[in-house]
C-alpha cells in the first residue's frame, strides 16, 4: 500500500473530458497533497465544476485515471488496458469524499437533523443514537442548533448551506469538494457561510479542493491556488503570491477581469 | 305505481336500497382498483426507469397493449379466461391493471420533476441506489403525484359500470336489474347518476384542494 506522508489525497493521471465535441479537460495532470485547501480558478467553463464532479462520480472520464490516496478509483490500468472499476469499490472511495454544491440539494422531504443523518446511518452503519450525536455537534458547529427539527424549505439560503456542510461533515470525509458554495447567496448570507468553511479550514486536517470566484475566499481558507486555462493547470502559487505577483499572462488577464 | 307517469317518487323511493347496496361494491371495486393501480402503476414506472432493456421492452409492450384495447373488451376477455374467480375480483384486477398504465405516466411525470440535484446529493452521500429511491426519490415524486391519483381514481370510479358486462352488481348493474323487473328504468338511471354526482363532485373538489395545496 503506497499509503506514505508523500502520497497525494488526489491525483489526476492525464485525464480527458469530453461532453461530444466539446474537449474540456484534455491529458489533466494535477495533484492534491493530503490536508491541503486548494482553490481553483480559472475563466467561467473551463471545466472547473468538471473537475469536481469527476471526483464525485457524477461525471465519467473519457481519458485517464484518478487516483484517491494512490489507488485508482474510477479507472485502472488491468492488462495494460484502461478499465472502470466496478461500483461497489468505487463507492468505498466515494464514502470518503464529500461535496457541498452551489444549490444546497438538500433533501426537502427530510427535516435538517434528518439530512445530517441520512448517509452516517444508512451508509457508515452508525448507530442512530451517536449519528444524532454527531449531527447536533455539527449543527451547534454551524450556528444552527435551534434548527434541528426545521423543515428545510423553512431555512435561508445561507442556513441551508450551513446545513449541506454539517451533512457532508457527518460522513467524516477525508476530502471535501465546494463548489461555488457562496455564489447563489444573497450578500449578506455570505459571510456565516464563509467562517463556517474557515473554521473547518482551521480545526480539521480535511483535504479541500474549493471552485470559488470569491478571491477574499480562497485567499483565507486555501494554502494552494491553482490557475486553470484552456484544459490545462497553467499557474499554481500560493494565494498571496499568485493574487499580488501572478507570473502566467492569462492569470494577469483573469486576475485583473475579477479582483 | 301507476306506468303512465313520467317520475314516480315511489320508484325513485324503491330503487334506493339496491343502489346502495351497488354503490358500496362500486366504492369497493374503486379502491380495490386503485391500490392495484397505485402499487403496479409505481412499479412499471420504477422498472422503465430502471434502463435495463431485458425488462424495459416487455414492459413497454404491454403497457402499450393494455392501453390500445378497450376497458370493456379487457373485462369480458379476463372474465372468459379466468372463469375459476368470482367476477368482481376479475373486475378489481382489470380496472387495476388498466389503470396502473396510466398510473405509470403519473409517476415518470412525478420522478422526472425531481430534481437532478437530488440524485447528485445523494450520490455525493454515497447513498445505496436502493435509499436514493426510497428515502429521497420516490416520497418527493409521490408527493407530485397525489392529485393524479385522485383524478384518476374518480375516473375510474365514473367507469365501473363496465362491470355490468362480467355481471357485477355494482350500481349501475343493480338499477338495470330493478328496470328489468318493474319496466321502468327512468328514475332508477337517474337515481344511478344522482349517486355518482353525489361521491364524484365531493371528492374532485377534496382533489383540487390538495392540487392547490401542493403547488
Ligand atoms: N452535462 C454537460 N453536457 C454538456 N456539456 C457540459 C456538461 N457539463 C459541462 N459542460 C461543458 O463543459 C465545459 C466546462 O463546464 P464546467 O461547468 O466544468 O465549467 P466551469 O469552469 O465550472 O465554469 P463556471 O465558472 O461557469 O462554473 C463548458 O463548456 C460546459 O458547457
Ligand atoms: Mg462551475
């Protein structure tokens, strides 16, 4: 088992997406190192949402392999054959990653303790009585204690994002994928929104791979930014480094056209 | 009872208690069809989801087989065929059957209205496929679907005197039979009608209330 310090939480293998004709992501090679918050930016359709979804398994690789840990997770290499695995080992990599997306998703037919406790019970096997544990730890941990047993139509678009991630937190994930979480608030929303992912940032060791066009954003929570153009990883820096003094032309371009 | 008089109260009077003894075979009929409605309907809609095209295509066969042939022709057929089952039981499972089709289209409508997000939250939950349908999917398109429930239910309520061919003596039936006997079928149809309206009307108006509701 190639499970070593230097083993990186992700790693994309000369990964290609196609939707038709369309060529988004075309021999992708990036890597995550475990605990590290990365942030992706890049022009609107240059495949960021891609990215994410691939790892979820909510979109299929044309080209390529992604690893989780070191080990193949939708695809691997059998008889110098590319083959995808199947979905029972597929779901044990997935169990371990976790998404918040732009638009809650929240289960509306579930009340919000109810959401949190879904996938620990019926996924992980935990018992009820600790996964109602667990969820209202996280609920105190994202300023919602007192909606415990709200519908979740009943709760702004801020609360229920807090509650998307409290959800997504329950299954104890090792790598938490955020996508445009803040983007379909209302501005004042934002901010409890923001220090909830930032105390995260600063309590766990959750590897995190955020799409965001909030720089402020990405400039408190992540350690990594990688600039993303045309298929392609053209700059990765630091945040302070990349926003103050970036190197490649089209960050300087995309920069200017968003700060 | 003179025979020369367009309405008899006396009539309309006489035929009441055999109507009513028809109409709670005609509500029973109803229900009885209607949960078969109901449970097979959500079924075909489930399995034609399911993709899988050793299951999909017979299905698809024979919902468009059940669907292209009269309600009336099917009772009759069930009726010849099935001899060993008393006929009401034939005619609960035909109006059942029959109306599962169209159950079916109410819960693909029902299921394709969630939305996609749901299925990738689950997903992104690594919720079992079994879960997703049961705790996720299916109570928010059964939601969507109760007031196509009710409409249908209503309809096919209105077309249980069908049953009269296979010899239920539902309503319908049983004011056929007091017009045989007394020659006089005016007021025992009109009675028949009467009674419908009275179950139909409530119960459309209970729909539309839920329709508003869930909107
Ligand atoms: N399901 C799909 N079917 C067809 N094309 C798709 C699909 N999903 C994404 N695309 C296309 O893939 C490209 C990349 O989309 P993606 O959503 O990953 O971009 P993005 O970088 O997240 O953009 P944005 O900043 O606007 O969110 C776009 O051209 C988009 O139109
Ligand atoms: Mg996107």
């Amino acid at each position: 088992m190639p499970e070593t310090a230097t083993t990186p939480a992700i790693q994309f293998q000369g990964v290609g997406k196609r939707f038709g004709d369309n060529v988004v992501l075309d021999g992708l090679d990036f890597s995550v190192a475990a605990g590290d918050r990365v942030t992706l930016i890049g022009p609107s359709g240059s495949g960021k949402t891609t990215i994410l979804r691939l790892l979820m398994t909510l979109e299929e690789a044309n080209d390529g392999l992604i690893l989780v840990d070191g080990q193949p997770y939708t695809h691997e290499i059998r008889g110098g054959k590319r083959v995808a695995i199947p979905e029972k080992r597929r779901s044990l990599v997935r169990r371990r990653v976790g998404m918040v997306f732009q638009q809650f998703n929240l289960f509306p037919n579930m009340t919000v303790l109810e959401n949190i406790i879904e996938a620990p019970i019926h996924v992980l096997g935990v018992p009820r009585a600790e996964a109602v544990a667990t969820a209202e730890d996280l609920l105190d941990k994202v300023g919602l204690a007192d909606k415990r047993d709200a519908r979740t139509t009943q709760l702004s678009g801020g609360q229920q994002q807090r509650v998307a991630i409290a959800r997504a937190l329950a299954m104890e994930p090792e790598i938490l994928l955020l996508d445009e979480v803040t983007s379909a608030l209302d501005p004042e929303l934002v901010a409890d929104v923001l220090a909830v992912l930032r105390n995260i940032a600063e309590t766990t060791d959750i590897t995190m791979l955020i799409v965001t066009h909030e720089m402020q954003f990405a400039r408190e929570v992540s350690n990594r930014v990688l600039m993303f153009d045309g298929g392609k990883i053209i700059e990765e820096a630091h945040p302070e480094e990349i926003f103050t003094s970036p190197k490649n032309e089209r960050t300087q371009e995309f920069l200017r056209a968003v700060l | 009872m003179t025979e020369t008089e367009a309405w008899s109260w006396d009539h309309a009077a006489a035929v009441l208690p055999a109507l009513v003894d028809g109409l709670w075979i005609t509500v029973l009929a109803t229900v009885v069809g209607m949960v078969i409605a109901a449970v097979l309907g959500l079924f075909v809609a489930v399995v034609r989801r399911s993709g899988l095209r050793v299951v999909t295509v017979p299905v698809a066969v024979l919902v468009e087989f059940v669907r292209s042939t009269p309600l009336l022709v099917q009772l009759v057929f069930a009726n010849l065929v099935f001899t060993q089952f008393p006929s009401l039981a034939i005619g609960c499972v035909v109006l059942g059957v029959h109306y599962a089709t169209y159950m079916s289209e109410v819960y693909r409508a029902g299921i394709d209205a969630v939305p996609r997000g749901q299925w990738e939250a689950a997903v992104a939950l690594d919720l079992p496929r079994r879960r997703t349908w049961t705790a996720v999917v299916l109570p928010q398109a059964i939601r969507n679907t109760l007031p196509g429930l009710g409409n249908y239910a209503i309809s096919m309520f209105k077309e249980t005197p069908f049953l009269f061919a296979i010899g239920v003596v539902e309503m319908y039936t049983a004011a056929q039979q007091y017009g045989g006997n007394n020659f006089r079928y005016i007021e025992a149809i009109t009675m028949v009608g009467l009674l419908f309206l009275l179950v139909s009307y409530p119960t459309s108006l209970l729909v539309r209330r839920l329709e508003n509701r869930l909107a």
